[in-house]
C-alpha cells in the first residue's frame, strides 16, 4: 500500500490479493460514508519484544511491491513520539508514510498518516500494532483506521487496505518465524 506514484497505482492497489496462514485473520471491521477500519490479527511463535523489534524494521519485512521505489530497503522507522516511517527515494527525494504518536516497546506501537495512494486522496489514519503475549508467543492485532472523503465511497477501498495490510502482516510473521518474509516453497523460506 506505500503505493507506487504513476497512474496505475490506485488500480494495482485495488487489485492487489493476499493470502494468509492459517493462524491469520484479516477483516474489514467497518466502512461507512467517512471512512473505514480493517483489523489483521495474528499469532506469532515469539516473544512480544522479539514482534516489536521486527515491526519497528520494516525493511526487513515490508513488500518491496508497496513501495515507492519498489525498495524496502529504503524504509526506515524511527520508534519514538514524532519519528518517522519514512522511506528514501533516488535522486534524494523521501516520503513520510506515517508518524510515531505512541511507542510502547513490546506492547503497542501507534502511527499516524495515509499510506500510498490514500495521501493523493487527502486521507488521514490510525494504525495500530497490539502485542499481547499468549502461551506460545505473541497475539499481534494491527488496526488501521482511515478517515476523508471518497466520491466512490469506501467499501473496495477497504478490502484493498485489508487485502495489502494482510500481506505485510503475513511477511511479518514470516520474517520472524522463517527469518525471511516470502512465501515458503515446499516447507523453506525462499
């Protein structure tokens, strides 16, 4: 959803599908006349710590194809009240996805902003990590919740949100259990 800046970006991002594991859930709680929330929840085999500090890199786990230099290398995020979810862009030009409001290593994590597309449609969002410790690791639940204007509304809007934030909360998890983001092939991480 840090989608790309050319034309085509709002249809790939509409487009855009995911698959999750079976320990995922993702939901579209709401969409309404001024906005909308999805919810993406998922057990992770690691301490909440272990989940905040991957979560805090999201180079590491980020899909490169929701980016606007279609680099997560280029994303950096600076865990602290006013710090930045920023990404670099060639040539020296940068983007701020999201800004930190409250950081609460190991337990929440709360950022301000409109991913991708949403900053041309003068959209603004909460989005939160939880972290919860369970038996066998950690119950993370990302919640974004968006509000502006939409002429065509906010119901495919909503699904295609809940469709990418899935996929990041997927290689997420990935990236923490496997060490690698990408989908396994036969077992292993690719």
């Amino acid at each position: 959803m840090l989608g790309r800046c050319h034309p085509l970006s709002i249809v790939s991002f509409l487009a855009a599908v995911t698959v999750l594991a079976a320990t995922a859930h993702a939901e579209v709680r709401d969409a309404g006349s001024a906005g909308f929330t999805v919810t993406e929840t998922a057990d992770i085999s690691a301490s909440p710590a272990r989940v905040y500090d991957v979560i805090i890199a999201p180079a590491r786990w980020w899909s490169p194809d929701h980016t606007y230099s279609h680099d997560a290398g280029n994303l950096a995020l600076d865990a602290r009240a006013g710090g930045c979810w920023c990404e670099t862009l060639p040539d020296g030009g940068s983007v701020m996805h999201l800004m930190v409001v409250n950081a609460v290593p190991g337990k929440m994590l709360r950022l301000r902003g409109a991913l991708g597309p949403l900053q041309a449609m003068a959209m603004d969002g909460a989005m939160t990590f939880d972290l919860r410790p369970t038996d066998n690791g950690t119950r993370l639940t990302m919640s974004y919740t968006v509000g502006g204007y939409s002429p065509s509304g906010f119901d495919d809007l909503a699904k295609a949100v809940d469709s990418v934030l899935g996929e990041q909360v997927a290689r997420l998890r990935r990236s923490i259990e496997t060490g690698s983001p990408e989908e396994s092939v036969r077992g292993k991480p690719k």
